[in-house]
C-alpha cells in the first residue's frame, strides 16, 4: 500500500512534506532539521513510517507507534528551542487483516523564530526550502527574526491540559495574599491560563505543583567578603520547582541569612533589617516575572556580599532597553515580557499591574544614605538589582566595577582582571584602558594586554561594540 490510499492524495517530497521508514536514532539531527526547518518556513507535514521517495508505507503496530511518537516528542523537547507547534495522529490502515499505523506530524509555522537545533551543544539554525533543509543563510536569520511575530513565552500552548488537582500550591500561595479568598477556574481562563481546549500554556506550566524542568532554575550564593574574585563561599544553594516554591526558597535564603541591627533613639530602639522584606520580595518578584524564559541553561541568580545583596535575572530589560548603573529606579518604565506570569502574580496580589515594584523599593530606602541607595545595570543578556546591607554601616563604597572570576588566560597579564572589569558595562577606548590603569597608550598595552585578550576571545577589535557576547561576558572594547 501506499500513502495515497490512506490519505486521499498524491503528495510528493516539496517544501512542505517529507516521509521517514523510520527515527534513525544514529542520526537524529538528520531528521530533527527538518522539523526546524519547516517550522522556520511555512510549516509543514512530516510522515514517520512511510518509506522516503515512494511514499510505500511501512507502518508500525500500536505498541511501536506509540514509543516512535514518545521518542520524537522527547527529541524534539531535548534539542529544538523554543519547541515548535505540532499536532500528532496516528493513521490506520489494514494489511491483511492487521491493523498498522502511520505517524502524521503536522508542523505549524513558528511564531517565534528562528527555532534552534541543540546537539552536542554545538546550536543551528535550519531553512525548509525546493524540497530540501539546508542551514539557514545569514539574511534568512535576519528576516526571520524581522517577521517573528515575537510571541512571549509563557503564551505558546503546551500539549498539557489543565487539572485543577495539580495547582494546591498556587492555590494556597493565592489564598495567603487575598483574605483566604479562593481562585476560581473562571478567574484562571479569563487570564489565559488555558486555551479553549483545556490545554495549559507554557506560563500555567511553571506554577504546576510537581513542574520539575530547568525553566525556573535559580542559585543562591553567600560570600564572605566584597567581591566573587577574592572572597571565600559561605554557601551554595541550587533551586529549581514551580514558581511559588522558587519565591519562597529565595526569600528564605536571604533572611536566614542577613544581618539584622538595633538603633537607639531617646527611649526607644528601632529595629533595622539588612534588607527590608518589601524591598527584598519585590526584587525577587521582579526577577521572577520579567524573566526571559527563552534562555535555557540561565538561572537566576542571587549573590549575598558583606554590603550588598544581587538580584540577576537572564534578559536584558525587555525590547532591548540597555542600561549602565542607575540609582534612578522610579524612572524605569515597566514592559511586561511575560504577560501570563504577570497576571497570575497580579491576581496573587504580590505584584502590582501599574509596574510600581521598583517604586516601592525605593520608598524602603527612602532614609538611606548615598552609599546605602539601591541601584540596577542591565547588559544584553541579564539585569541585576542591587540592594545594600542597611546594617553595614560604610555602604556600597567602591562597587563601580565588578569583581570577576575568570579562568587562567595564555600569555595573560596582571592587567587582565582589571581591563575586563573597566569594559564591564562600556565600551573603552584604548586611551580610557591606558588612564585607568595609570598606563601608557604603548605597543605594550595594545599588543600584550589587549590583543592577547582579542585573541583569547575575551575582547573583540570592533568599533562596534555588543555587550556580553564573549567568554567572560564583557562588553566589547574599540581599539581603534
């Protein structure tokens, strides 16, 4: 038989349609690029079971029907980002009185492009196109990304469907924060939390009470002193779970951990917390809700030093704002990157839909001192809040450029460390490198210093300059 008589057509391999006999498991990428590709073109319907060329169908019995369709979905999760829409059937035919069965992949256009093949950790970026896939051209990229249509994470619909059964947490954390009001399903779909068909989307996933994936991947660091570069780790803490369990793994870190001081003042004592909680749970909801899921293997990340506590959360500030060091919180306007997550911690009642977090953050430091005020820098791949220990009584004094641990750098300098701290949020001239490091402009600076970093990849000779796009994450200098 042939896919014909099951289908009612003659199709042929184009850019819209390809047969497999089979997964070949010694070569997914063979078959995976072709799922990319269609999703990155118009889409497209992929047969599994169904010989190449002839369109002779070979099927599968029930049982290895369904384990070839549970390992396609396992590759695809595994390797393919973001995960391209697919709707899966299994067709039957009869052979001599035997039922088998075709897969039918149905491959919907991506809303988010390009979708990224991962293997080995080497990513690729493929194009459907005259019946074959074939990596994408450097212009392909540049309008695919142009035409996207730019769909936020947490609103792609996920092949999950709702049970209410599984959200006691989100349900409990909801009551906490409302009067011990109850949320109703209807609260939950007039949210989106779900599609028409009671398929959960990718935000409603997060909050599942058993969600386990790295998606909400956070680590938590205490330091001994100032600065990572020198100082000796206290503690290490990973966390990953649902959403509600990550906010209170963090707030637990920190205030099983701060310094807490008592002031004197005539006959009464005020108690002073390092970090005041509303300022604390704000930053931590922040990072948590503008955070861009797109990114796999980040985590958000929380540092605790001897004066400070850091708040870094993967996404620069959403459609692509980039900011040095700022004290000027109020002035930063609120865009919403992940409109679902958003809504559920506004109806939760621990975030405020007007963007006033930040707002509310400064009203806690309001009284504080310069060297005690709150501050934010964001690069191209993350932003960070900074909140100082108010019990450290000389404040963040000489936090201007980072401390950096790096690995050891061939041919490297004593300079190294410092020039990538100065080029940490700005580019830098030569010149500007030279003053700070109370150097020469030389043929020593350029040669040994800076071109033994360019050619280590840590620095990039451009007079173009991209922010975190190297191995220790530093803005590019111009040498020029």
């Amino acid at each position: 038989m042939f896919l014909e008589e099951v289908i009612g057509e003659v199709r042929l391999e184009d850019n819209t349609f390809e047969c497999k006999g089979k997964l070949n498991r010694d070569d997914v990428v063979g078959w995976l690029k072709s799922i990319a590709g269609f999703a990155n073109a118009q889409g497209g319907q992929f047969y599994i079971g169904v010989e190449d060329k002839t369109n002779k169908l070979i099927g599968f019995d029930k049982k290895d029907a369904d384990n070839e369709r549970n390992y396609f979905n396992n590759m695809v999760n595994e390797h393919l980002t973001p995960r391209p829409q697919l709707q899966i059937q299994f067709i039957p035919y009869t052979v001599r009185d035997k039922e088998r069965f075709v897969i039918k992949i149905n491959v919907l256009e991506s809303n988010v492009k390009p979708v990224i093949l991962r293997y080995k950790s080497i990513p690729s970026i493929f194009m459907r196109r005259d019946g074959y896939t074939n990596g994408a051209t450097y212009e392909e990229i540049i309008q695919m990304s142009i035409q996207s249509k730019n769909t936020q994470y947490d609103l792609l619909v996920s092949d999950v469907k709702y049970d209410s059964s599984k959200f006691t947490k989100l349900q409990e954390f909801y009551k906490s924060h409302n009067k011990g009001k109850e949320l109703s399903e209807k609260a939950l779909k007039s949210m989106g939390f779900m599609d028409e068909n009671g398929y959960l989307l990718n935000g409603a996933l997060l909050f599942m009470d058993d969600y386990s994936d790295r998606k909400t991947a956070s680590q938590c660091l205490a330091f001994a002193g100032t600065n990572k570069g020198s100082e000796r780790i206290v503690t290490l803490k990973k966390y990953s779970g649902n959403i509600i369990d990550i906010i209170n793994s963090l707030m637990d870190f920190v205030k099983q951990r701060m310094n807490y001081s008592i002031i004197k003042k005539g006959d009464r004592r005020i108690n002073i917390e390092a970090y005041p909680e509303r300022a604390l749970f704000e930053g931590i909801i922040n990072a948590i809700a503008h955070r861009d899921y797109y990114l796999d293997g980040t985590q958000i990340q929380l540092d605790m030093f001897k004066d400070r506590l850091e708040i870094s959360s993967p996404g620069s500030f959403y459609r692509g704002e980039k900011i040095g060091k700022t004290y000027d919180l109020t002035g930063i306007i609120s865009k919403r990157r992940n409109e679902l997550i958003s809504s559920i911690l506004v109806a939760c009642n621990v975030m405020e839909s007007a963007g006033t977090g930040f707002d509310k953050i400064t009203e806690e430091y309001e009284n504080a001192n310069e060297s005690h005020k709150p501050y934010i820098y964001s690069s191209s791949d993350h932003f960070t809040l900074v909140l100082p220990d108010l019990t450290y009584i000389e404040g963040v004094t000489d936090n201007k450029y980072p401390d950096l641990i790096i690995p050891p750098i061939k041919n490297g300098t004593e300079h190294d460390e410092k020039v990538l701290s100065f080029c940490y949020y700005h580019a830098r001239k030569v010149s500007e490198i030279a003053d700070y490091l109370g150097m020469a402009d030389s043929s020593y600076l350029r040669k040994q210093v800076l071109e033994n970093l360019v050619s280590n990849g840590y620095l990039e000779k451009s007079k173009i300059a991209r922010a975190n796009y190297y191995k220790a994450n530093q803005e590019l200098i111009m040498l020029s």
